[in-house]
C-alpha cells in the first residue's frame, strides 16, 4: 500500500496458542477517491461544457454587432473623403439599427448641404465673373488667389501676375506705398 489515505491492519492467527497465520484487514480509500474524482470530473465538464456555449452565445451576439459597426467605419471613412452617396443597411440590435438609421440620416443631409454649398459657390462664380467691377480674394498671408477678369484688365496684368510681387507692381507708383502698407496693416489685423 502506497497511498497515505490507505490502512492497513494485520494480526496473527493462533490456534491453540500457536500461529497458523496472519490476518490481514486493509481499508483504502481508492474507490472514495476514484468516485470523488469522477464526481468532480464530472462536474467540471458541466461547467466547461456551460462556459463554451456562454462564450459561443457571446461570441454570436458581437459578431452580429460589430459587422454593422465595421459597416458603420467604413461609411464614415466614405464621407470623410466626400463620397455622399454612401447609405448602410439595417441590421443588428434595436441600438445597432438606430445608430444606422441616423448615419443615413446624416448622410442624406450631408448630400442635400454639399448639394446646396456646390450650387451656391456655382452662383457666386458666375456673379463674380459677371460684375461690372474689378473682384479679388487673398489668402490669410495676403496672397492674391483669386482675381476676376474685370479687375485683371483693369490693372494691366495676367493671371500669372498674381504673385505677391507682380501683383505689387500692378499698383500706380504715386499709390504703391500707401496701398502696400495698408495691406501689410489689414494682414496683420487679419482684417477684410
């Protein structure tokens, strides 16, 4: 017997005072613990066997959440580069769907303003070019980025000339001075 949970008891056998062998008495534990072990083995399959459909339950649930999430990213990546036509499906959790919903929602209005934005800058280019005066605008630095025709023939230069020096000589020599620093004045108060 090697097992410390195991007993052993042996004491001789006498008849008429004489030995005619031993009697031994062993009590293990082996079959309580074998039965303890498979209870418990038993117990942990459950348990395990519990646990795995949990995790797969779980598992199903995200899966059918996150693909309309990944279906969410990848709309909103489409309107950040301009693509306005991008519409989702509905699909996944009340929450989901109401998330979605309101993308294309946002998406629809998005479409309608940079709609309405290109229509209107459409207008003011075509009454820019039609006004009977010279128009330009500038930059933050004061750098000429736009001049339409009217004002070009009436300073004598091209569109090519508006870099900040050519577009300096445009001035009268009697006014370059006066015109020159109150630029430099209206830059620096980052005024119209």
């Amino acid at each position: 017997f090697s097992r410390l949970n195991d007993w052993m008891l042996t004491k001789p056998v006498l008849a008429d005072r004489r030995k005619v062998g031993e009697l031994t008495i062993a009590v293990s534990a082996n079959g309580v613990v074998n039965d303890v072990w498979s209870a418990l083995y038993a117990q942990v399959l459950v348990m395990a066997s519990g646990a795995a459909v949990v995790f797969l339950a779980v598992w199903l649930g995200l899966r059918s959440n996150l693909k309309p999430l990944e279906m969410l990213a990848r709309g909103s990546a489409a309107l950040g580069r301009g693509d306005f036509s991008q519409r989702l499906g509905l699909t996944g959790s009340r929450e989901i769907r109401t998330t979605l919903k309101a993308f294309n929602a946002m998406a629809d209005n998005l479409q309608q303003l940079v709609g309405a934005l290109n229509k209107s800058e459409r207008l003011y280019a075509s009454l820019v070019e039609a006004a009977p005066v010279g128009i330009f605008r500038t930059d933050a630095n004061g750098g000429v980025i736009y001049a339409n025709d009217v004002l070009l023939q009436m300073a004598g230069i091209t569109r090519d000339d508006l870099s900040p020096d050519r577009w300096a000589a445009a001035y009268h020599a009697d006014d370059r001075a006066r015109v020159g620093n109150a630029w430099i004045g209206a830059m620096d108060a980052s005024a119209p």
